[in-house]
C-alpha cells in the first residue's frame, strides 16, 4: 500500500515563512542542544561607573607622560640644533682662518722668491706718503692765506 503523505509541518522550507512564523510564535523556537546560560547579563547600573572613571584616570595618566616625554625631546632636539649651529660656525670661521693664513703665506712666499732690489737711493712708500701729506697740508694753508689775502 501506498503510505501517507508525510504532514505539513508549521515550518515549511521557505525561509521567508519560517521568519514569519517565528515572530508569530516566540515559544516555538528553543534550542533543546545548548544548556541555559549561567549567568545572565543585564544593563551595568547608572552608579557603576567606576571602570569608566578607572579607565579615563589611566588614560590621562598616559598621556601626560606622553607629553612630559614630549616636551624633553623637544628641548633636547632644541639643544642639538644650536651645539650643531654653534659647530658649524666654528667650522666655517676656521676654515675662513686657515684661508686667510694660506694667503699670506703665499704672499711672504713671493715675497721672499722675488730679488731684493736695494740700491740705497729708493724711497720707501711710507716716506712717500708723508710727504704727499705734508704737500696737501702745506698747499690748503696757501689757499687759505691766499684767499685771506683778497678779502682784507
């Protein structure tokens, strides 16, 4: 004989009606596998805020040493770049220095390779000076007489 056909259940395999059917009847969907839960979680109290405070304190404790830390890189960074512009200066006002000796020493070098011409006759330049100073000096007082002259 034939069997009977297997009954409708009230979950069919459509999803979409299972969901349905499963707002209409909460008590038809339990979970017979899985033990009742231990321990059940509810809202924390408006009072039980202590973590939160626990955890803002730590975080603020944090971060202020994060700027202490801050602010001594900063100041160390501050002293290297002035040791190191001070070095630099140094440097370059040595180097300027030994340019300046090299010069001279070049300068005493040709000095010292060219003949010295000593005839006894020559007149230094500083000699030469004074008496071209000694003229000028002598030559505006003859003007000024002079011109004192005509007025009077």
């Amino acid at each position: 004989m034939d069997s009977p056909p297997a009954p409708k259940t009230l979950f069919s395999d459509d999803p979409l009606m299972s969901l349905a059917l499963s707002h209409r009847f909460p008590h038809l969907l339990t979970n017979c596998d899985l033990p009742p839960p231990l321990k059940l979680f509810s809202p924390p109290a408006i009072d039980d805020n202590h973590g939160v405070l626990r955890a803002l304190r730590l975080s603020q404790t944090r971060a202020r040493a994060a700027e202490d830390r801050a602010q001594l890189v900063t100041a160390r960074i501050g002293r290297l770049a002035s040791l190191l512009l001070e070095e630099s200066l140094l440097l370059s006002a040595h180097r300027r220095w030994v340019a300046m000796l090299e010069f001279e020493v070049a300068g005493l070098r040709r000095r010292i390779s060219q003949p010295v011409e000593d005839d006894g006759g020559d007149i230094g330049a500083a000699e030469i000076v004074w008496c071209l100073a000694l003229a000028l000096c002598i030559g505006i007082a003859g003007v000024g007489f002079a011109r004192g002259r005509c007025l009077l």
